[in-house]
C-alpha cells in the first residue's frame, strides 16, 4: 500500500523563454533558468561560474562534508558563492538579483563551514531581485564587478546603482 501513495516532490519548471509573460499554468513556478552561481575565491581574487553549485555540487563542495560552525574548520579556504540573476527591463537584459554567501573548504580535512539556511534564503533573495553584498569584502567586491562587466558589459551597462554602488563600481 506504501508503494502506491503518490510521494511530493520538489519539481523546478524548466520554460524556454522563463521571460515570455505567460500568464497560465505555472505562473508563479520557481524558475532557475536565470540563476548562476559565481564562486570567488577570495585569496586568488579570481571568479567563475560553477553551476553544481545549484546542487552543492560544485568543484569547490564536492567532497566536503558542511558544517555549520566556523570554528570547526580552522584552516578553511574562504569562498563567496554568489546567487546572480538575469532578467530583461525596458532597456534589456540586466544583472537583476545578486546575493552573496560566505563559506571555507579546508580540503585536507575535507569539511567545510556554511550555513546551508543562509544559502538557500541568499538565493531565493536574489530570484526575488535584492542587491545583497554588503558582507562582502572590498577586494571580492571588485573581483565580482570585474567578472560581471567582463562577463556581459550589456548586462552590466542596464543593472541598477544599487548593484554598481553595492560593489563600489561607480
């Protein structure tokens, strides 16, 4: 009899144009079609996109078992994973929602800290289109506004001051 309940599950609706303001079915759907996550490894000051990150798969997390207390990983290697959305204004396509984690990866002991609830609120934030990168450090800062320029000018020419001030980019 267990077998033949239906079990709920967590579906994410995948649109070919998530932007075609369909008005039926599935509207108000979460869609990750416009999400990216962008790791910075904030010692290199180098920045890249990763998309297993939208699982914890990333290369950065494969491997490490998560802890939620930063004491435990004494020697992690800091990160800022962050959640950039895309979405399209009447000037075009801009960097919409940006929001930013923070976690270290100690790869000897393989364990790492991050705080899986901040995580999962800093992305849903940044589908709903919040400018959150105030916890970031000056150096990140300019790493992420180099890559989101260098990555897209057009995207980056159209985002909000909000963003360009957020990352001291004006």
């Amino acid at each position: 009899m267990d077998e033949k309940k239906k079990k709920l599950g967590f579906n994410i609706i995948k649109k070919s144009d998530p932007m075609d303001n369909h008005k039926g079915f599935g509207k108000g759907a979460l869609s990750l079609d416009n999400v990216s996550p962008v790791f910075i490894d904030i010692d290199a000051g180098e920045a890249v996109i990763d998309v297993g990150a939208m699982h914890a798969r990333s290369v950065v997390e494969k491997g490490i078992k998560f802890l939620p207390n930063k004491e435990e990983v004494p020697n992690g290697k800091p990160y800022w994973l962050v959640w950039v959305t895309i979405d399209r204004h009447e000037e075009g396509p801009y960097y919409a929602g940006v929001t930013a984690c923070y976690m270290t990866v100690d790869r000897e002991i393989r364990r790492g800290y991050k705080s899986l609830p901040e995580h999962v609120n800093r992305m849903d934030k940044s589908l709903k289109r919040h400018i959150i990168v105030a916890d970031m450090d000056d150096k990140s800062k300019k790493v992420l506004a180099d890559f989101l320029k260098n990555h897209n000018e057009v995207l980056w020419n159209n985002s909000t001051d909000e963003l360009k001030q957020g990352l001291n980019a004006e």
